[in-house]
C-alpha cells in the first residue's frame, strides 16, 4: 500500500499565492495596501498559527486562513467585517481549486504504481470537499483506494491517528505500507505508526528541521516506482 500527501506531492501549491493575491487586490482595492506583500504576510501568518495549533484543539484550515488574515489586517489597521474576511478565502480556494496544477511527474507515476498492483491511499492535511474538487479536477478520484483527509477526522499531520486511521481503512500491516510527502512534518506521524516514510525534496516551504529522517530521500516522483519495486515490504 502506498500513502501519499497531495499539496506539493501531487498538486502544485505554488498558484495559492497568485490566489490569494488577486482576492485581496479583488476585495481591498480601496486600501493603499502593497498586496503582495500582505498576500506574503498572510501565508506566514497562517503558517505559523497551523505549527502552532496542529496538535492542539482542532481548527480547520479555512478558519486558520481566516484567522491569519484578521491578524495581519489587525496590524494594518484596516477594519473589514467578519463577512467578507470570510468571502475573501472562500475566493482563494475556488480559484485555487479551478487553477491549481499537478507536479509534471504525478499521473505518470500514479499510472505506474498502479499498473504494478500496488494499492494507493491518500493523507492530507485540508477540507474534505476542497481535496474532492481537487481530485475530480484532476481526474484522480479513482486512483486512491483510501483516502484520509484532516477536516474529516478533526485532526493534523503529524498527529499517528491520521495515519493509523489510514492503516486500519487499508486492513493493511504499517511495513506494508509507505507514506510519501514533502518534509518532516508529513512523515512524522508515519514513522511513529510503523510505515515506510519518503520525502519528495522539492517543497518550496523550508523544511522545520524536526529531526526525523525519513527512511528514503527522492528528489523527484519519478524515482518512486523503482524505489517501491526494491523494497522488502513486511520485513522488521
């Protein structure tokens, strides 16, 4: 079985700044605000509150953009209601989801592992219905047999329930099992549950440095196939 994350894994994340710029500029045009570098703001800001709360009590990633959003708005003194902060992210993630794009190497490799029998799953870290429009744009609906998502279960990487939560759908062992993401962050809980862990190294967020070495190192999705094909799934 194997596990993936989906944002810069699978998708693209790098249109989300476009998305988000272009919905301030689109709903603050009145404000003599540099946009871009609120749009910056913002994505750092909801960075820093997801690292923050990602084990505590559960916030959904709408709600944590939200929040970001107010906070850097609070430090511009600019004054808008709860109303429309709220139109504004709605806006970035329907963009988002029309305009995102998928890692070049994505439908080859998916393609690929499936076409070997190996059985795929995804575990990602969003809203349920935002993950749906993204596979159905794409169509990758059909390519993942399990399928856990944050927004569902009310909790985040790298929290082991979301990935023994994907064990236990799949009826499959963790050393059956491989979890690929893009940073330290993704395989943490995976390694604490038992699965095979590969990092993906071309994220474009540094990686926090957390102290967990995955147990393979890919720079390119590509290199996947043949890094499964070698390994000796079930061994301790």
């Amino acid at each position: 079985m194997i596990f993936f994350d989906l944002g810069q894994t699978l998708i693209e994340l790098s249109s989300l700044k476009s998305c988000m710029y272009n919905s301030l500029k689109k709903h603050l045009s009145y404000s003599p605000i540099d946009f871009n570098e609120l749009m910056y703001k913002w994505g750092y800001e909801t960075h820093r509150l997801f690292m923050k709360y990602r084990e505590k009590n559960f916030i959904d990633t709408i709600e944590m953009q939200v929040l970001g959003l107010k906070n850097i708005l609070r430090e511009y003194e600019v004054n808008i209601s709860n109303k429309l902060v709220h139109i504004i992210v709605k806006d970035v993630w329907q963009n988002f989801i029309k305009n995102n794009k998928l890692c070049p190497d994505a439908i080859l490799v998916l393609n690929q592992l499936k076409k070997s029998g190996y059985k795929l799953g995804l575990i990602t870290d969003s809203e349920l219905n935002i993950v749906n429009s993204i596979l159905q744009k794409h169509d990758l609906t059909d390519f993942f047999d399990v399928k856990v998502v944050s927004g569902k279960i009310k909790i985040y990487k790298p929290n082991p329930l979301l990935f023994s939560e994907a064990v236990n759908l799949a009826k499959c062992k963790p050393k059956e099992g491989v979890y690929v993401g893009d940073s330290e962050i993704d395989i943490k809980g995976a390694a604490e549950v038992g699965l095979i862990t590969v990092i993906v190294s071309r994220s474009e967020i540094p990686d926090p440095g957390i102290g967990i070495r995955p147990d393979f190192r890919i720079g390119s999705l590509s290199e996947l196939p043949e890094l499964v094909s070698e390994i000796n799934f079930g061994e301790e």
